[in-house]
C-alpha cells in the first residue's frame, strides 16, 4: 500500500528503468538484491554479481546520473536527491523479497531509500547492508573536497578509487567497468560530504555494517553506530581486505549477502 506521496512512475516512460538496471531479469525470484554504487561508481560495477547469484536471487543495481548512458544528466548534489527517485521507481515493483546494499556513498544512498519505503510503502525493505561507511551520526567533510586542494597525484580521489578498484578476486588487474568521469567522481565525492543524517524513526529492519579489516578510514569502531539505526537486529561484520575488500572477496560477500538474508547459497 503506498501512502504519503511516493507513486509508481506511469507506463512506459521509462522512468524506472533509467533508474534501476536488472541485467539477467529472474523469473518469480524469491529475492530482489539492490545494489547502491559507491562515490565514483556505476549500476555495471555489480555485474560480476551475477555469476554467483543462484536462479531464485536477482540482481538490481541503481544507475545514478552522470555516467553511462545518463553521462549527460548533472550529478544531484544531495544524498536525499539520490534516495528518493530509487524509491518511487521501486514503488512500482513487488512480488519479491527485497534487500538493499550499498557501498561507500551507496550505503548512505541505501539507507535513506530504506527510510523512505519504510514510511511509504508496505512492506520495507525486509534487510539493508551497508558497507564501507561510518555511522550517520559519525560524519565528518573533508573540506579540500569542496577546495579541490590535494597534495599530488597520489592525494588525488580519482586516481585512488581507480586504483582501489582494480585488483581483480584473483589478485590481478580487473577490467571492471568503464571509467566514471573525473567530474563525475568529483561531484559525487561532494554529495557524499554534504551528507549529513536527519533525526527520525529508526528502521524496523535487520541492519548489517560490513568494513574491511584494513580500512583505516572507516573501522568497526565507527560503523558500530549504524546499530541505533534500527529496532531490529543489528550485525557488525569484519571483511578480509580493506575500502574495497567487496573486489577481491566478492564471492565470500555475495555468499554472505545470501546467507544472511535468506536467499539461497551462492554458485561456487
């Protein structure tokens, strides 16, 4: 029952599909995994998923703007401008379990849609795992992101998350998907700063806080606070690697994903 404003989008305007992108489309799947990318990312990023996705899971993932084919729309400079199209778009879907994940600007982006489907539409999200980002409560701007000032090459954002991410499972180099733009990077780094959390009820669903084990910047210690998030359970989870343990361990993460939501084991 949808309630307070949040509608499917009519048919055939292609309003959800520029949102969400199911690349291998499951028939009656008992489980919808939703993929939010990080800063920097793209819908594509999660399609290795698929090849450890059992027949009853299917994979969504939302594509932002700024990149692939919506290269030419501008960037929302908001994390609530992210949250709430994802919402309506998904307002029109059922029939399957739904499961949110994000990563990095994804996790806050998940989030903030879980709320949203929350107080607007029955049922919510039934789990939401947020990866690689601190507590909403525990933010904090890094201005020379909004100065554009970095030291050299190496202080520099986009050649960072390039470099991140692209360490293959097997430990080499990973084509991955085509390169988000450096304004796109950009401009999606100043969203995810500008994110700050605004006070209201706490999510009734289970909440799952992933980090890598050597992720200096965001430690069990700052996720913990994810769990006054929700009134349902609370799970802390340790990761072998570190920002972007999810590339090199995507098989243990996707089987874990599955596992801890009840949506079958993973392929080997």
């Amino acid at each position: 029952m949808l309630r307070y404003g949040l509608t499917p989008p009519p048919r055939g305007t292609g309003r959800a599909p520029s949102w969400l992108r199911t690349p291998a489309p499951r028939h009656r799947p008992g489980l919808r995994l939703l993929c939010f990318p990080h800063e920097g990312g793209s819908a594509e990023f999660f399609d290795p998923w698929l090849n450890h996705l059992p027949d009853t899971a299917e994979l969504t993932a939302v594509q932002y703007p700024g990149r692939g084919d919506r290269a030419h729309e501008p960037v929302p400079g908001q994390v609530d401008d992210l949250a709430r199209p994802v919402a309506e778009a998904l307002a029109g879907r059922g029939g399957a379990r739904l499961v949110l994940f994000g990563h990095g600007m994804g996790a806050a982006v998940a989030f903030e849609t879980a709320r949203l489907l929350t107080e607007h539409h029955d049922p919510g999200p039934e789990a939401l795992f947020v990866s690689s980002h601190p507590a909403p409560t525990d933010l904090s701007t890094d201005v020379r992101i909004h100065e554009g000032r970095y030291r050299d090459e190496h202080d520099d954002p986009v050649a960072r998350l390039r470099h991140l991410t692209s360490e293959g499972p097997g430990g080499g180099p990973d084509p991955g998907p085509p390169p988000v733009p450096a304004a796109t990077v950009y401009a999606d780094l100043r969203t995810a700063a500008r994110y700050r959390y605004r006070p209201g009820p706490p999510l009734e669903c289970p909440v799952t806080a992933l980090v890598g084990i050597h992720d200096t910047g965001v430690t069990a210690r700052r996720a913990e606070g994810w769990r006054s998030c929700t009134t349902g359970r609370f799970t802390l989870r340790a990761m072998r690697g570190g920002p972007f343990y999810l590339v090199r361990h995507r098989a243990a993460l996707v089987a874990f994903l599955l596992t801890s939501s009840g949506g079958g084991r993973a392929r080997a």
